[in-house]
C-alpha cells in the first residue's frame, strides 16, 4: 500500500485551453505496464478545451456544475454532478464549463503505447462552436 504524495494544482495551458482552467494529478502510472492516469480538471465560467483526441478514449466524471462537451458533429450535450461522459478512442471534441458557474470533473484516460500519442491537441474551439445547444 502507498499513500501517494499530494502533487501541486497546476494551472493548463493557454495553447490547449480558453480561459482560466486547474488541474489536480489524482494518479499516474508506476511501472510500465500500466496505463490509467486520472485528475481532477477545474474550469471558471465560459473556460473550455481546445478540440483534442485521445487514443484509447476518456472518461469524465462530473462532480460540480454542468460540463459541456462538443463533438464536431455541432452536438453539445450537458451533464450534471454525478454523470459521466465516455469520448471513444480518436474523437475529437471539447469539454467546459457553461458561461455563468464553474464546473469541475474527473478525466480518466489509458496512455497510448508511445505517451506523446495519449492526447492529439488540435485548434481552439471558437465561441461560435462553444454557444452551440
């Protein structure tokens, strides 16, 4: 058993997100063979993802506020407190938080064989795509 050591709040990247977003690392891996990472993801009002993918797909676990996630299709589906959003392996799409209240979730998602393919980033998500619903 292992207590794990508690890893600072970092703040994301304006190059991946819009806005004022916060990441918390829950857990990574230990040894090579194993894969799952997780972190708790905070967004102010309107801050949102760029589009982006991941390899083996990823699952968000909203605890507070009402995530918005996009897929290029123009759909944008909200979920609540208690609700989790699968994205299979390859999507592209985009998660947030509405414009007026922060949101917060789990993401948990496998590393790719190489981890520099775990997540592809791709452009930012216009606030035409983000006012779609």
């Amino acid at each position: 058993m292992n207590v794990e050591p508690r890893v600072p709040t970092v703040k994301n990247p304006p190059e991946q997100f819009t806005g004022d977003v916060w990441f918390d690392p829950i857990f990574a891996p230990h040894d090579a063979d194993q894969r799952m990472s997780g972190g708790l993801v905070r967004f102010a009002p309107g801050a949102r993802t760029a589009w982006h993918s991941h390899a083996r797909g990823q699952y968000l676990r909203v605890t507070e506020g009402t995530a918005l996630i996009g897929t290029r299709d123009g759909t944008v589906v909200e979920a609540l407190p208690g609700q989790t959003v699968y994205t299979p392996p390859g999507e592209e799409h985009w998660h947030g938080a509405t414009e007026d209240c922060f949101m917060q979730h789990l993401a948990l998602l496998e590393g790719a064989d190489d981890p520099t393919e775990t997540t592809t980033w791709l452009e930012h998500v216009t606030d035409a795509e983000y006012g779609r619903r």
